[in-house]
C-alpha cells in the first residue's frame, strides 16, 4: 500500500459485542404500543446521494419523524405508509465516513428502537437470483483500467442459501471481501439472526481466502486475496451455520479498496489550537504496512450536545479512522482514542518486570505484544498511600485479538495486584494503592501467551479519583429507554448510577429535551443508585423529538483531597439477543431519545400524603382519574420504583367506569428515611397496544419508628382470663393522640380492651384477655402491636409483632389422677410407691389414656 490519507470519523460508533449462542425467552411487551423497526431496505445508501429507505416492524402507522444519532446524515422527509411500513428519505453528506449509522423512527406514540444502516462510498448492486450455485453465479463487471475499483452488494441469506458472486482479476491485482451481516439485524427473540461466513474461491473451487469471524468486525468476516494470474474467481457468501432466514440481509463490499486491521499508535492526544497530525503506521490485511497521517481536533467535543441541521454533535474520545488511496476508502473504519493523557511508546527490550521500561505516571503506556510468549513492562515512581487505576484498551475499543492480563508489581518485586476479564468486560482493569515509596512496575501480556503485530493495547494509568456515571435504567427489558411524554401530561425515566469510589449525593441536570417539555428532577441521594426524572410536556406542545442527556454532579466537589468525576452518560442499545438473552451484538450511544406523543384520555392526580410513614408501617396512596368523555376503559397502576424498604401493592386498578382507587404500601424496619419522590404509572389500551404514562410526584416522608414493643410469653387456660402486659420503648416525640391496639388474637380470645391510648410517661401496656373454652389450645404467635397516631385528618400506622400465647387446657380433677395412678400400679404389680407430684406432659398423657 502507499501513501494513505486517513479520514476522522467526528462522531462514536461504540460496538459492544458479547459472544453467546443460546436461545431467548419472550420480551416483556408491558408498554407495547411502542413503534419497532425490524428490517430496512435497502440496507445502506451512497454517501453524498439522497435514497429513500422503507423500514418495516410494528405501529408505524403514525410516523411522522425520525432521528439521525449522527451528523452528516439529513432526513428529508417521513411518510407512513401503513401500520407496519414508513418510508424515510434521507441525504447524506458527501464527505461521511463509510460505516454504520443509526436511524430511528418517531410516530405519535413513541421513538423506535435504533436500526443500523450501512454508508458506503461503491455503487450498490443488489443480488440476483438464482446465484446458488458455484457453476452459476451472479456475474459483476467492474472497470479493469482502473486501480480503483468495487462495488457494495445487497442480498439475503435465505436458511441453507449459498450466494455466489463472480468477478474477473488480472494478475496481481488485490480483492477484498468484507460484510456487514449481524450488525445490520435487529432481534432480540433469538430469531433471523446472520452470522456469516465469506471465501474467495479460484476457477478450481478452491478456497483461496475465508473468514467467519474476524477480531476486527467480530462476528462479521473480513479476506483477502491477490490474483496469482488473471482469471475468473468467485465470493461465497452463506450462513455459518446454513440457518439465514428471509430477512438476514447482507452488505458485502468487494473491491480493490485499502483493509487496515490496525492503526499504530492506537491512541493520541488532540491537536492544538494551530492544528496536529498525527503519524500513523497502517498494518494491512496482508501484513503490509504504510504510512499515514491524521489531522486531529484542536480540542475534544464539548459536553453540551448542540443541535445542527446533521444531527448531533457526539461527546466522546474514541475515534473513528477511515483509510483512503488511490485503490478505494475502507468500508469501516479503525478506532483511535484521543485524550489529554501524556502518551508513553513501548520501547524493546522491556520483557521483564525487573528490567521494565521507566516511564512517568500519570500517563498512556502503548505498545503491541508482538509475539507469542512476549510480556511488556512499564515501570515508574509513587509514594506512598498513592491511588492508581490502570484501565486496558484491546478488544475495545480497537479490536485487538489481545486478552490481556495485567499485572502490578510492587518496589520488593511482589505480586501486588493483578487482572484478567473484569464482569462482562473483556479488558481488565486495576485499582490498587501504593503501601511503600518506591518504583511500581506495569505488566501486560497475551491470556494464552499469543501474540503478534495486530495484539496492540493501550494502558492509560491514571490516580484513582472517585467517580461516577449516569445512564438510564430499563423500562422494557432488553430496549434502551426512550421518553414518550404525552401532551399536556407527563413520564417518568429512571437515573441510574454506578459509583466508584464515591457514595456521596449527586445532582442531576438536563439538556436537549424537545420544545415545551421541562424536566423536575431530584438528587440521587448518597449511598443510592437511582432517582426518577420527571418529565412534563405543556398542553400547547407541538410533536417533536431530540435526543437528550442527563449529567451528575457531586454535591461534594472533594472526596477528602482528591477530586470527583462524573463520566459521561452511556445507553446500551441491545441489538442482537441470542440463547438465553445473551447480547451478540450492541450499541452504545451517548444520547437518549424524546418525543412529545400524544394526549392521554384522561388526567391523573397522585394526592400528596399530609403525613409520614413510618418504619413498619402503612398507608395507603390515594390516586384519581378525571376521564374525557368516552373513555370509560380500565387503568392499571403500578409506581415507577419503590424507595429502599418500601413496598406497594402494583397489582391495584381504577375499574371500568371508576375514578380512584387507594393503592396499599408498608414500610420495613429497615426502610431509609428521608423525603422519596413517588411516580404512578398509569397503563390504557390505545390504538396500537397498551400505552403507559405517569402521575406527577409527590414526596413521601419515610421516618423512623414511634415505638419498640416487647412482648412477653403468656400462658392461660381455656376458659380463663390473663392479662397481655407489652413493655413500650418511646423512640422519639409522639403527636398528641396515639392509640395502640392489641391485634392478632387467636379465634376464640377476646379482649374487653384492645385499644388504649398513650402518652409520652406510658412504659407498659396491660390489655386484658378473655379465652372461651372452645379456642385452640396450643401455641399462638400472631400478637401485634397496632399503633395509631391522628394527624389532621390523616392517621399514622405502626404495626409491631409478634407476640405469643399459650392455650392450655385445664388440668384434670386430682382423684381421677390418682385412680389412674393405682390401676397402672396394679396392672403391673409392682410395689406401692411412695407418690410423687406429675409433670404436666405425663397428665396429659394419662388423660389420654383415660379417653
């Protein structure tokens, strides 16, 4: 290859692929009114040409928008063309970079789910049947004159289909297949899913060149093959498995153009403010390597998404790297990282860990583990108490066929920390802290002892401040949360947290909703993982939609003297779901999407409670419905989440022609105090499925417990009275009318007085009990304590348990036990002995006896 120019893609397309193959149970369809893509076609376009793409899935009928996650793609036009099918004109700019890109369909109801569609920069060709057969393929004729050349083909790989394309090579002349299959699919119910095979065949039917996998596309292949002498050579193209389906479509790119499968370095940082490139070394497909240069950002992309007539600008520092020469432009691009990291170059000999390469920390060790058995070490300073963590970059984001293992040593030459996979994460990383002053020494190397000039890493080594992420919890299992906010009322998304070493409260804010919707928002408290955001679209909202972001910030700028950092938010799209729900392919985006939808036939209203609820307590939720006329249909109700301790009764509903409804919930003994923000959600039939809305907040006041109770054993007989004394331990102030009722007891036990009131002097609670001589003998815990306190027209529970009573029956008349004492002393003729007093299981025993 010659000198390359290499193209930046100024946006993140984030692949994260797992690898499982397993079958997928039913996908939860509790919001089911919510559109699906399930296919497109075609499959990609032509950058700098306008095309007009047909998507095919469900409750499409009210499409009106849609959304490009990236810039350089422009949508013209929406039209729905029935319930099940929209047609979206779209133009892409001239200068994109070949790759995918993710579109979604909004209609009245809701945003889509995201579907990749391919940019490429050959003239498309779509496949023709019949080309299922070796001596009958699908001939595609090319301009030999040039040294450019190829084209992009569309087709199906139909179950036990096998396509075969044919092309005519002169001698020397290079050909490169490379497919996009499983990322160009969405199913998440184990179905029509391609995982495809390529080869390049000779006139011979000999495989010249194949690939199932590929360490660079993952489960999509990549080959390569130059033409010996000039001839007639073919590309197959089929399922790995012969499965395919009828709608398992295919790009398959197929021409002279460059293949890069490793850029080095991998990594670097942004340019400055007169403009950097930076030098690249290009290993190719078939070992070759060129030279090339990348002009870099003079700064990162800002952390406020900015709205532009091409879509969003993206906030991230992965790069996307396309390679262009007088042959053709890649089809998919490398992927460098850019930070303001200092970078540190591996430099050979640095194989062992006593004799390693001396850097400085912070910074970015690069390197490649270039052959099997080869260990890379990098050594530098730390004092103690120092707090480092060492995060690898291999598999991702540059998809480097490295396992890595790493290992730190400390100044005495001893293990001190090492990792392998961390979780679902195929590069590991290390956190570790410094016991002594000294020089601490780096390791990498291949899981399985491999190598070679494509096992490339970069290990950026940084302090380790305390930090935390912000990303949107599910609402549908296995879909990526969107915001559907009807006019004039609102929903509801979850704030998801992952904390690493800091448990302080974070605040929460909001940019790029759609016009007329506002967002109320509340603090994840600290030590917890998740809090409601509110949304709320204004009656004269108009339909639109944008792509939206939720930042964290900590209250607490410091944790002790190091300082916190909130990463940006990140939302997995899950794409392909195999056996078991296991993720074959997904997609990250740093935006979630919004649409204004339309208005519910009713209002709802969460009352706000006047008073608290204590820890094991209970109250009740009251919820009402204003319902527009003609709507008449049964809601559901259910809350968003349940603060920590709390539980609700989500199985209540407003019935047919009902408009409230109280919605039982209880506190444990461990449930947090403080003031929770609670969100209905109300569930309808619409038009398409089961539409879901939410309620305003309203605040719950969780507090502490007014009592401890204790309750002591007692023991009576049937037919007699007792007395149940409860010893009272007052936790704190007690409002001015609290009763406290014995409740519990046993069928057959009564008491005169279950129900007393107290004071803040009241220690013990005497409640007197009658048993009638038909109750149950036998041990009874069920007592409870219920404790009632009169606040305004609101009343606070606490309920306590559990105490034990012991029904005994009477013992039997003295002169039938004595009877029953000298028969069984005759019967067994032993001598008179002095008696002694019976134990109470031996007269119940001789009672039985009697009977």
């Amino acid at each position: 290859m010659k000198d390359a120019a290499i193209h930046i893609h100024w946006f993140s397309i984030r692949p994260a692929s797992v690898f499982a193959f397993s079958l997928m149970l039913g996908v939860s369809s509790a919001i089911a009114s919510f559109p699906l893509i399930e296919q497109n076609k075609p499959l990609g376009v032509v950058r700098g040409e306008e095309a007009t793409i047909v998507f095919k899935g469900l409750r499409l009928g009210d499409a009106y928008d849609a959304i490009a996650d990236q810039p350089g793609v422009e949508i013209i036009e929406v039209k729905a063309i029935n319930g099940k099918q929209v047609s979206v004109k779209l133009k892409t700019d001239a200068a994109l970079s070949p790759g995918l890109y993710p579109i979604r369909v909004v209609t009245r109801t809701g945003v889509s789910n995201i579907k990749l569609i391919g940019v490429g920069s050959m003239p498309i060709t779509n496949e023709v049947e019949p080309n299922n057969s070796f001596d009958s393929p699908q001939k595609v004729d090319w301009d030999h004159s040039r040294k450019c050349f190829g084209t992009t083909i569309e087709g199906i790989a139909g179950r036990e289909d096998v396509d075969f394309y044919q092309f005519d090579l002169k001698a020397g002349q290079r050909l490169t297949a490379e497919i996009e299959g499983i990322r160009l699919s969405y199913t998440i119910n184990n179905r029509n899913i391609l995982d495809p095979f390529i080869a390049i065949l000779d006139e011979g039917r000999f495989e010249v060149a194949s690939s199932d996998d590929s360490a660079l596309l993952a489960q999509d292949g990549v080959c390569s093959f130059v033409a010996p002498k000039d001839g007639v050579y073919s590309v197959m193209v089929r399922d790995s498995s012969f499965v395919g389906g009828p709608i398992c479509g295919y790009r398959l790119h197929v021409g002279s153009f460059p293949r890069p499968v490793a850029a080095v370095p991998v990594a670097t940082k942004p340019g400055t403010e007169s403009g950097k490139s930076l030098t690249a070394e290009l290993i190719s497909i078939d070992g070759s390597r060129s030279e090339a240069t990348v002009d870099l950002p003079s700064t990162l992309l800002p952390t406020v998404p900015q709205q532009s007539s091409t879509g969003h600008v993206r906030v991230t520092d992965r790069w996307g790297v396309t390679t262009e020469d007088e042959t053709g432009i890649s089809p998919s691009p490398n992927w460098i990282r850019v930070n303001d990291l200092k970078m540190i170059t591996e430099v050979e000999p640095n194989d062992s860990f006593r004799k390693p390469q001396i850097a400085e920390a912070p910074a970015a060790f690069c390197g490649v583990i270039e052959k099997p058995g080869d260990y890379d070490c990098f050594a530098f300073q730390a004092k103690k108490g120092d707090k480092f963590r060492a995060q690898c970059f291999a598999r991702e984001p540059f998809r480097s066929p490295l396992d890595a293992v790493m290992n730190v040593f400390g100044p005495n030459s001893k293990s001190l920390s090492s990792a392998d996979d961390i979780g679902t994460a195929k590069d590991p990383s290390i956190e570790f802290t410094c016991p002594v002053d000294g020089q601490y020494t780096l390791r990498i190397f291949d899981h399985l002892r491999g190598g070679s000039e494509l096992h490339q890493y970069r290990v950026e080594l940084t302090k380790a401040v305390p930090s935390f992420s912000i990303g949107l919890k599910e609402t549908r299992r296995d879909n990526a949360t969107v915001a559907a906010v009807p006019i004039g009322a609102h929903t509801a998304v979850m704030a998801q947290v992952t904390r690493a070493g800091y448990n302080g409260e974070i605040e929460l804010t909001v940019d790029g909703l759609p016009d007329g919707v506002t967002a109320k928002l509340f603090p994840i408290p600290a030590g917890r993982s998740e809090i409601p955001v509110l949304l709320t679209a204004s009656a004269d909202a108009d339909y639109s939609s944008s792509l939206f972001r939720v930042h964290g910030t900590a209250s607490e700028k410091k944790s002790g003297d190091r300082s916190v950092a909130s990463l940006p938010m990140s939302q997995l799209h899950k794409i392909v779901l195999g056996q078991n729900r296991r993720m074959m392919f997904g997609y990250r985006t740093d935006f979630a999407a919004a649409a204004v939808t339309e208005p519910p036939p009713f209002q709802i209203e969460l009352v706000q409670p006047q008073t608290p609820i204590v820890r094991r307590g209970s109250k009740n939720l009251k919820v009402k419905i204003i319902r527009d006329e003609g709507f008449e249909d049964q809601v559901q109700l259910r809350t968003l989440y349940n603060p920590p301790g709390i539980a609700v009764n989500n199985s209540r509903k407003i019935e047919k022609g009902k408009v409230e409804a109280d919605i039982p919930m209880t506190a444990n003994g461990g449930a947090a105090i403080g003031k929770w923000p609670i969100i209905l959600v109300a569930t309808y039939k619409g038009r398409f499925g089961n539409i879901a809305f939410s309620s305003q907040a309203i605040m719950l006041d969780v507090q502490a417990e007014y009592f401890d109770f204790e309750f002591p054993r007692v023991a009576a007989e049937l037919g007699t009275e007792a007395i149940v004394s409860v010893g009272l331990n007052i936790k704190r102030d007690l409002p001015e009318n609290v009763e406290i009722e014995l409740a519990g007891l046993p069928a057959g036990v009564t008491s005169p007085s279950p129900k007393q009131a107290v004071t803040s002097e009241t220690k013990t609670l005497s409640f007197p009990i009658v048993l009638s001589k038909d109750a149950k003998p036998g041990k009874h815990k069920t007592l409870v304590c219920i404790a009632r306190a009169k606040i305004g027209d609101e009343v606070v529970v606490q309920t306590n348990g559990t105490g034990e009573l012991r029904i005994d029956k009477p013992l039997p008349p003295k002169t039938n036990a004595k009877k029953v004492q000298a028969k069984k002393v005759s019967k067994q003729k032993a001598k008179p002995k002095q008696a002694k007093a019976l134990s109470r299981l031996e007269q119940l025993r001789q009672m039985q006896e009697q009977e």
